[in-house]
C-alpha cells in the first residue's frame, strides 16, 4: 500500500474560511449550581424567588437545570460589584 499524500497545491486554500458555530447552550444541575457558586440550595431557591439569581428551568417533574452561561454570568457580576445581586 502506497504512503497517503498530502495535497500542497496552493489551489487548495481557494475554499471558503469555514466559521465554526458557537456552541450550544449548557444545562447545568443544581449540586453543579451549588458547587460553581458556593451556596446552598435553601438561599439559591431563596434569591430565585427574590430575582436574585438565574431562573432554573424543568424538564420534568423532578428536573430542574439552569442555563450554564447565566450562571456564569451572575458570578462575573457578584466579583464586578462585590456582592450578590
């Protein structure tokens, strides 16, 4: 079997840049919510109720997720101000 070669030819890089998509939103369960922003689930329900902090969203009855970047965004607000919203 003959060794595969590469094409070098500069015709080549004549397609189109090629942008990858984003990636897709991440759900995130509670004990990871608890862990990424050091609170118990008692004050994340809390300031939930308060609109304190990101609403989780069901996907069933005993499911619920939240959305990885508002999470991580409440976080980079928390060390902006100082203190949680």
């Amino acid at each position: 079997m003959a060794p595969t070669q590469l094409n070098t030819d500069s015709s080549a890089s004549l397609a189109p840049d090629i942008i990858p998509a984003p990636p897709a939103p991440r759900l995130i369960r509670l004990p990871e919510v608890m862990a990424r922003v050091g609170m118990k689930r008692s004050a994340i329900y809390q300031r939930m109720s308060e609109g304190r902090f990101p609403k989780s969203r069901s996907l069933g009855p005993k499911c619920a997720v939240w959305v990885e970047k508002e999470i991580e965004e409440w976080i980079d607000q928390v060390v902006r101000f100082g203190n949680h919203p």
